[in-house]
C-alpha cells in the first residue's frame, strides 16, 4: 500500500516537473524575434533564434515578424502643384527593428499597417502637391519617391519600424479626365490624318494633271512625227510610182490593173459589168488596149493609185 502511495506520489512530481519545464521554454525561430512580457509589463526582447526561457505560469511570450513587411495603400486622389488631379497607387516595405518600442506604440501589424498608411497618404500629398504632373511621371518619379520614403521613414522611427522602400505603382489621371484628355488626342490625330489626306489627294491631283499634260504631248509629238513620217512615205511612194511609170507605162499599167484585179476580185466578189468594159481590157486583149485605140498607152481609168481599188463598179449579188 505504502509502495503504491509513494509510486502515485513520484509520478505526480513528475508530471508536476514536465509540466512546468514546457512552460518554461519557448523557440524563436529564425524569421522571428520575441518580447518576454511578465504580468503585462515587458521585461526582455530575444532576437536570436533557439531554444530559450521564462519563468512558468507567470511570463507570456509575443511573437514579432523580422522580414520584411508590406504596406498597401489604396489608391487616392492628389492634387499636383500644376493643379491637376492625380489617382495615386503607392505601396511601401518595411521591417521592425525595436520590437519593444512596436509592441509599446502599435502593438501588432495590423496595428502599424493602419497607422503606417495614414502617414503615407500624408507624405505622399505633402511631396506630390509641391511638384508637377510632368516631374512626377517624366522627369523627377525616382527623387520624389526618395522624398516620400524619408519624410515617411522619420515618422516611423517613433514605432521602431525602419522603412526599406515607398513606390508608386501607378499615378494617372482621373477617369473622367483620362476620357477628356483621350477624346482631345484623338480630335487631334483626326485632324492631322484629314491634313495628311487632304495634302495627299492635292498631290495627287497634281500628279495625275502632270501625267496628263505629259501624255497628251506625247501623243501630239507622236502624232505629228507619224504624220510626217506618213507624209515623207506617201511623197517617196508617188514618186517611185511616177518613176516607174516614166521608165514603162505599158507595164505599170498592166502592174496597176493586175493590183486592181487582185483587191476587187479577193472572195466572194460578185460584179455585173459588160465583157468590153475598160476594167476587164486585159481579159479581151493581152496588150491592154481599150476598145477603139491602137496601143495602150495611158494606165487605166479604173486602176487606183497605191495598189488599191478606187472606183469600184456597182456590186451586185448573184
């Protein structure tokens, strides 16, 4: 009985003993420091990670985040100095770096994200509202940004919070304004595209009534070139043919008739015409004489200058 007593009793004392040495302990780990807070009131900021100790039941242990942090700020509307209406979305990272003036002051993140917030929106219109729209997109965005970071870092410093960078992620105009600004460009760019096509169709104009100046001098050049070409033709044609006639009349008469033959008797040429008519003279007589002379003289009537008919009989079909 004795043995069962003392064996309950030492395993009380035990238990009793495990108990207390596990609230005793605590682990910080590597991406988190520690403020020991006994009854309330803070006694001991552990930033090494490991194993470490508190006195049981008595002492609570609050965790801290060491990385480092982000602050998301809505977007909000500022006025640059140019007075121009700006849509402002910036964001900032911070850590902690007192952990017991953060516990002291804000207590938790969310608490510091609140307070962290309003003093950016304070900085960030405090800068912006002494600079233009045109530094602010264009010229001076990273010397703006390195001023909104300092004013805002100075304020954090009474939290023990070290501010590691403030960005703007995106700064435009209005949506009513963007649309304004959005309609004025494209008015504009219509207006220079009527400009491009209205000089465009003028040039054209130009163009085509300079081609058609061109060509109708072309064809007039042409066509006096050809026309005394023809001319120059037709004058070394008469005279070949007033050549040949003066060396032989008698052959270029019967030469003359046989073209005559050959042009008005090619197909289904059908004529009606007397067997003595002076036309047919070389069917009746191989000499070509016409009806009533002694020598052929003279070319025919009915034989055309240039190799071609001229005076046909009237046809008649058969």
């Amino acid at each position: 009985m004795r043995l069962n007593v003392v064996g309950g009793v030492i395993a009380a004392i035990l238990i009793a003993a495990l108990v207390v040495g596990y609230a005793s302990i605590f682990t910080v780990y590597q991406t988190r420091q520690a403020i020991v807070v006994r009854l309330g009131e803070p006694i001991r900021v552990v930033t090494q990670p490991g194993l470490h100790f508190k006195a049981p039941f008595v002492d609570s242990v609050i965790s801290i985040d060491k990385r480092i942090l982000d602050l998301e700020n809505p977007a909000q509307e500022v006025i640059a100095s140019d007075q121009k209406r700006l849509v402002v979305d910036a964001f900032a990272r911070y850590k902690i770096v007192d952990p017991l003036r953060f516990y002291q002051t804000v207590s938790s993140v969310e608490g510091a994200n609140s307070r962290l917030s309003t003093l950016l929106n304070s900085a960030l219109r405090r800068v912006l509202g002494e600079n233009t729209l045109t530094r602010l997109v264009r010229d001076d965005r990273a010397a703006l940004m390195a001023q909104v970071q300092k004013q805002l870092e100075q304020e954090a410093q009474a939290f023990g919070i070290d501010v590691v960078d403030v960005r703007i992620r995106r700064a435009d105009l209005p949506e009513q304004n963007s649309q304004a600004v959005y309609q004025r460009m494209q008015t504009e760019r219509q207006r220079e595209a009527a400009e491009f096509r209205a000089m465009g169709s003028q040039r054209a104009q130009e163009i085509r009534a300079r081609a058609d100046r061109d060509v109708t001098v072309l064809l007039a050049e042409a066509q006096a070139k050809g026309d005394a070409v023809r001319g120059e033709g037709d004058g070394e044609r008469n005279r070949i043919f007033a050549d040949a006639f003066n060396r032989d009349p008698d052959f270029f008469a019967f030469y003359r008739a046989m073209q005559a033959y050959e042009a008005g008797l090619r197909g289904d040429t059908s004529f009606l015409l007397k067997p003595d008519s002076d036309f047919f003279r070389y069917f009746v007589d191989p000499s070509g004489r016409r009806p009533g002379t002694t020598s052929a003289g003279s070319p025919p009537a009915s034989a055309p200058s240039g190799g071609t008919v001229g005076a046909q009989p009237e046809a008649a079909p058969r």
